[in-house]
C-alpha cells in the first residue's frame, strides 16, 4: 500500500524512469515543484483537513468550521499564487 502523495510520486518516478518525468531535471526546477508541493501539502491542507474541521466544530461550533475552511485555503492558494 502506498501512502503519502509526493512520496508516491517521488516512488514513480525512480519505478519508471524511462517515463515522462514528473520533476524538471536541474536542481532550480525540482526545488520550485516542491516548493509548490509543500505549500499544498504542509502549508495548506492540514490546517483544514477532516479532523481539524471536525474539532472546531465541537470545541467552537459547527459554524466555524467554514470560515475556518475557507480562511486555510485562501491563505495557501494565495501563498501558491505568489510563488507561481
């Protein structure tokens, strides 16, 4: 079973790589996809993921759980936007 997003694609990619390459080949161009990578995944995500949501809900109210939603993904699409 394979878990973990960039892991799983990092594992593609040294499984085939006679394949499409899904990092650049110079050192700048793998450090600007995961710096995009991390700024979804470490940056973003987590800060409203499932069991995040559902502890704001109980601790504060359900009616928090959107602002609080939407409030993470502004900041780290906003964040992504930048470094695009």
């Amino acid at each position: 079973v394979l878990t973990e997003s960039l892991a799983i694609c990092e594992y593609f990619e040294e499984l085939y790589p006679e394949k499409r390459q899904l990092l650049p080949k110079d050192l700048a161009g793998k450090f600007f996809v995961r710096r995009l990578c991390e700024t979804i995944n470490a940056g973003t995500q987590p800060i409203h993921n499932l069991a995040i949501l559902n502890e704001i809900g109980t601790k504060f109210g359900e009616e928090h759980k959107a602002p609080w939603a939407k409030w993470a993904n502004e900041r780290g699409l906003s964040a992504f936007e930048k470094h695009v």
